[in-house]
C-alpha cells in the first residue's frame, strides 16, 4: 500500500538536469538505466525527451513506493526496482516481457546515468536519521530493502548506532577521517566511546551535540562541525564507495558501444574515484596496480572515450535556485567496442587507510 506521507514529502530538484540529458542524448527506441530513482527527476526527463524505456534502480523502499504514480504515467516504459544500482547487471538483465522473462544477452543499454548521494527527502526526513538538522534515530541507512523475486527481507548492515556503539576508536576514527576528511576525527571517535561507557548513542542530537563539544561550541566557516562526521557515517554505513565502483564496472559491461555513462557526484572522493575509473578507461593513465600483470594492462584498448575531459558544474542560475547543488560535479563518457577493463579497485582510490 503507498505510504500517504509520501505525498507529503519535499520534491527533491534534480541536480544539473539540462548537462545530464545533453550527455545522455536519449533517442527513441533506446534503452536507459537510471541507478538512483530518488524522486523520478532525470528518469521522467529521459522518458520525456524521447520515446525510450527506463530501468530504474533504488535501494531506498520509500523511494521505489512512491514511484507507483510515476510508473503508470509511462506505461510499458518506466520499471523501478529496489535494489542497489551494484547489482543492475544481474536484475536488468531479467527482461520483463508480456511472455513472461527473458535473459538478455550481452550489452543491451543505450545509457547509464548515477546520481550519487542522498536525496532531499531523505536529508529532510528526521527519522532517516541523516541530518543534525531534525532529531531522530541515528540510523542514516538507504536501504530497508526486500527481494522483489520472492519479497524477503535483506539483510541490509547496521545502523550508524550500531557503527558508533560498537565498533573499535579507531575505526570510528579512520571512517570519520576518511570519509569526512575531518581533522578532529580521533578527538570525536575518543568523546563517542566515552559517551557509549555511560549510556549508547541512539539520536542524531545526542552526535550532534557531541561533536559541537568537541570543537568546543565553536563552527568554523559558519557550518556546523558535525557536518562532516555525518557526511562520513552516511558513507561507511552504506558503504557507498564500493557501491560506486561496482555501479561504475557494472555500466562498463552493459553498455552498448556508442552507449553513454553520465555520473553526478557530490563528494571528492566519489568524484575522484569517477575521475580515475573513466581516465584508466579513457587510456588517459598509466595503470600503477602492484595487483594486475604487466601484460594485462597493456592488451587493455580504451572502454570509453570521453564527453567532456573536466567536471561539467552546475550553473550560476541553477546555485542560486537550488544550492544543495553546489558541489556536483558531472562526468560523462561514451562506451567503445573494446571489452570491460579488470576492476582494480586501488587504482580507483580505494586504497585508503583501513575503514
Ligand atoms: C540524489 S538522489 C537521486 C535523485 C534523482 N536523480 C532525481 O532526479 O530525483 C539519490 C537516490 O539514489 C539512491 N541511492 C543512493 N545510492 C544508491 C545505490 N547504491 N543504489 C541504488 N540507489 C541508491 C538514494 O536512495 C536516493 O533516493
């Protein structure tokens, strides 16, 4: 049954919506991969530009429900599923038919297109937990996912409590560090484990008010110094890096050649993990990997070339309409002939201190 708060909920403005459908060029008759739904902004833009079709992919539940209404607008052309745009290759390879489902064969979408983070409805939901901005739950969790073959429950890893309650100080450091690029990030994992001694971290006020302690009341640049702490959870809990690199290889192998893989990011070191995979894909750099033969890497001929050489950004307008778009970053490249590259994840950037 759909969620009648859904109806409630903020629309989430798609983010560079103009750059995205210029680099995706969608021509009638195609195929298009959409892997993060969010409220159906670039899915409808992409139906709307050309007689095509769109799989999308969410692995937020509350995203996928509320799709419904979008779904029956574009009968027979827009499907979305609850599953993590890491595993688009194996479910979008399941073609729904009018005679039931049929496995498709080789590369067969036109278009791939991520939009990488959190959606407005979630950051304005208090009980998501991913905002310090509304108390709730300390869970920050985009997915409550379920199977859509046969409707179990997935195992979907824990909350940021769990995370924060339970692991090592030096974990929560390293993550803190990392993903947030937080200097204070040892001194915030010492006060976490000092406040769990006493009683477990379960709202996002309760972190909130710990890290504006650690930095003792003060906010530098006129951001609150829980930013990042929060920026940095909210990737380890769903482990968004690998989500990308994965999301990243899937694309290569399904991608037509002539077909387009557009990338929005928010985040440097998403950004930066999109910049390497397309510029070793681009054969723009020498692979450095102490983990492939010498040999493999030479026979690789370029998978991609590309659409734009730097990050497109949004425009002053946009900034001004919608500033939770100030640091997107799009990159886009086209599918050659060549076969998919091994995944090395190290040269992609995911040799960081250990998380
Ligand atoms: C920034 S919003 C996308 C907004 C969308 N482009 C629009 O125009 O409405 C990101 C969405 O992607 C989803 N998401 C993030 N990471 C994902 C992943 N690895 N797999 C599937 N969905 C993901 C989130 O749940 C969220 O709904």
């Amino acid at each position: 049954m759909r969620d009648p708060s859904i109806a409630l909920l903020p629309q989430h403005i798609p983010v560079m919506l103009a750059e995205v459908l210029g680099a995706l060029a969608p021509a009638d008759g195609e195929m298009h991969i959409d892997g993060t739904f969010g409220a159906g902004g670039y899915s409808c833009a992409i139906l709307q530009a050309a007689d095509c079709r769109v799989l999308a992919f969410d692995r937020d539940i509350t995203a996928v429900r509320a799709a419904a209404p979008v779904c029956a607008a574009f009968p027979n052309r827009l499907n979305v599923i609850n599953q993590p745009f890491s595993r688009m290759e194996e479910f979008a390879r399941i073609e729904v038919t009018p005679h039931g489902t049929l496995p498709v064969e080789g590369p067969f979408a036109d278009g791939v297109v991520l939009d990488i983070g959190v959606s407005s409805m979630q950051l304005d939901q208090a009980a998501r937990g991913f905002s310090f901005m509304h108390d709730g739950p300390l869970d920050m969790r985009m997915s409550a996912a379920i199977d859509p073959i046969d409707g179990s429950a997935l195992d979907v890893g824990g909350s940021a409590a769990d995370f924060l309650n339970f692991a090592e100080e030096e974990k929560i450091a390293n993550v803190i560090y990392t993903y947030g690029e937080e200097h204070r990030s040892r001194a915030i994992a010492r006060a976490v484990v000092k406040a769990r001694q006493v009683a477990p971290l379960t709202t996002t006020r309760q972190l909130a008010d710990l890290v504006l302690r650690v930095f003792h009341g003060c906010k530098p640049d006129g951001k609150h110094p829980a930013t990042r702490t929060f920026q940095a959870l909210r990737i380890h809990v769903n482990d968004e890096l690998g989500e990308l690199v994965a999301g990243l290889a899937a694309a290569e192998r399904i991608l037509k050649p002539g077909g387009r893989l557009v990338v929005v990011s928010f985040h440097s070191l998403e950004d930066r993990i999109v910049k390497r995979f397309l510029a070793s894909r681009c054969g723009k750099t020498a692979r450095t990997s102490r983990h492939l033969p010498e040999q493999s890497i030479k026979s690789e001929l370029p998978s991609f070339r590309f659409v734009n050489l730097r990050p497109l950004t949004p425009s002053q307008g946009e900034l001004v309409l919608n500033p939770r778009s100030r640091s997107a970053r799009l990159r886009a490249a086209i599918r050659t002939d060549a076969p998919p590259h091994a995944i090395d994840e190290d040269a992609l950037g995911l040799d960081q201190p250990p998380v």
